[in-house]
C-alpha cells in the first residue's frame, strides 16, 4: 500500500520538476542565405546541429515552368513553408500578402487544432509573418491565437530609428533572438517559429561581399542562442527537440544581389536540422520548402485532417518508423 502511495506521489510531481516527454519544434528561417555562401563561412553553431542531425541543399519555387511555379520572394517561401503547399494553392505571390488562401492551414493551426491547450510561438522580425500569413485572429483561420508573440519592432522607430544601411534591423534580430531563447528556455513553448531579416538585407545591398558574410556569421551566433536554450531543455526536462533552419531563397548569381525568378542559383536553399534519422531524400537534391511541414507533422506526431494532409505538395524527410 505505501510503495502505492508513493508511486503515485511521485506521478503528481512530475509536472513541478518539469520531466515532460512532450516533443517540441522550433523552425528558423534566416532570409536569403545563398548556399555556397553559408557553406564558405564559420558558422560554429549551425555546424554542430548539422553534426547531429544533417545538412543538405533543397529547393524552392515549385515545379520550374509548371502550375505550380512559385516566385523566389520572401514571404511566398514563407508561407510555402508554414503550409507544404505551393503559391497556386497558398496564393501569395509576393510580398505583399494580399489575399492568403487560409483554406491550406499552416502548421500553427494544425497544431492548435490537433491539441488545442498546445504553446505556439513566434519571435519576428517582421510582423506580417504572423497577421497576414498566419492570419491571427482572423475567422478564416479558426481565430488562431498564439501564446507567445515578439514582433512588430521595425514600426517602432523611436527605439530603432531606420537607416539606410539597415542597422535597426541588426538590433532587432539581435534583440528577437536573445527573447526567443530566454521563452523557449524557460517557457518551453511546443512550436515556435524564428525569424531572421538581416541577411536578406546585406544580401540586396552588398550581395556577395564581406558585409554578407558578417551577417550570416551575426546569424549563426543568434542561432547560437537559440541552440543553447534547446539542449538546455532537453538535459533538464527530459524533452525531445527539435530545430529546424532553412532560408527562404537563394540569390541570383553571379553577384548574389536580387531574387525572385527561376535561376538555378535563386531557387537553391539549403536546410539543416538536429534529427538523425533523415530519409534519402533529404541528402538527394530533390529536398524542397514545403518538406518541411510535413517532416514536422511527423516529428509531433499530430492527427492531420485527411483533407488538408491531401493538400500538401511535400513528404516528410523523416524515415518511417
């Protein structure tokens, strides 16, 4: 009776000492990294989750000259990301963001959905990353409501006056990063999203330059941040992580400077995680942007409407259990 007692009792205990077994995801985007530009840099942090799990190039814009098509611009990767759908169903075409299809639910709401007392996060450099693509609080998107949200600093221009040479958005991604470490550390949310402008902006500047290759150095610190909370959470509360980094477009070589169209080198990305058991076609090439939602449903292990599982143009890059 009192080794029942006290089985019991420590069952009670484990949500005070944190020994969740819950599974957590946290996806990166940092913008317009060209490939061979990530891999000419010292980029500690990101190497040493690679080593982990793995590093490959993958691809965007859809099937070239088919259907679906889809221009290499910011927030059309994005939302080709958050949906695992092409911009012919998604329907956001640049980055204007002028009418959503939110009938393609993006991983936040499918998470919501599938576990409605779930955490979901997002720390932003921009801010039309969570009311124009993700549709907060619209009906269209079921009222999705985050619990976590750390974004809308590029309007505030009397703590981060603008400047040609994009310093404002140096800082923001600084402070964003320091934030979403300090909540993923101590509120543990079960999805997040980071997002990071800063390369993208030395990119359209200086293209291939030293100025680039700064940022991305700048941005594998920032991860770093990140990293560190992650393995923190993961030694101390006995959760499974995991991170997933990508960018949303290559750059048009030779001089890497603009982006949008279908050359090889504007459709190249790249993506690198901490999970291990990755699947072939992961490391084939053949790898895309909306791969990445359905490896994340798989990951969670979350019930997906068969409709909407119908929707997507991508697999997961996980091998089957």
């Amino acid at each position: 009776m009192e080794a029942r007692v006290f089985i019991v009792f420590l069952i009670c205990l484990l949500p005070v000492f944190g020994f969740s077994q819950g599974k957590k995801v946290v996806f990166i985007i940092l913008d317009g990294i060209p490939a061979p530009e990530l891999e000419g840099v010292e980029t500690l942090n990101m190497d040493e989750i690679a080593k982990m799990g793995g590093y490959a190039r993958a691809f965007t814009g859809g099937e070239k000259g088919g259907i679906s098509e889809t221009p290499t611009i910011s927030a059309v990767g994005y939302n080709s990301l958050l949906t695992g759908t092409w911009a012919n169903k998604h329907n956001v075409w640049d980055n204007d963001i002028e009418s959503p299809d939110y009938a393609y639910w993006s991983i936040f709401r499918l998470m919501r959905e599938a576990s409605p007392k779930s955490k979901l996060a997002i720390f932003s450099t921009w801010e039309d990353n969570r009311t124009k693509l993700l549709g907060e609080g619209m009906s269209e998107t079921g009222n999705l409501k985050l619990d976590f949200v750390f974004d809308g600093f590029e309007k505030d221009t009397m703590r981060f006056p603008h400047d040609t040479e994009k310093s404002y958005i140096q800082k923001i991604d600084n402070l964003v990063s320091y934030e979403a470490a300090h909540i993923l550390k101590n509120q543990a949310p079960d999805l997040s999203w980071v997002y990071l402008e800063f390369t993208d902006d030395m990119g359209h500047r200086y293209g291939k330059s030293p100025q680039l290759t700064s940022a991305i150095a700048l941005a594998d610190r920032q991860v770093g941040r990140i990293w560190e909370a992650i393995q923190f959470r993961e030694k101390n509360f006995g959760e499974e992580w995991l991170i997933w980094i990508t960018t949303d477009h290559g750059r048009r070589a030779p001089n890497y400077k603009d982006h949008g169209g279908q050359s090889d080198s504007e459709r190249e990305i790249w993506m690198l995680t901490n999970v291990s058991n990755l699947n072939e076609k992961f490391y084939s090439g053949n790898a895309s942007m909306v791969d990445i939602l359905p490896t994340m449903v798989d990951f969670l292990e979350i019930p997906v409407p068969e409709n909407q599982r119908q929707n997507w143009d991508g697999t997961s890059l996980l091998q089957k259990k």
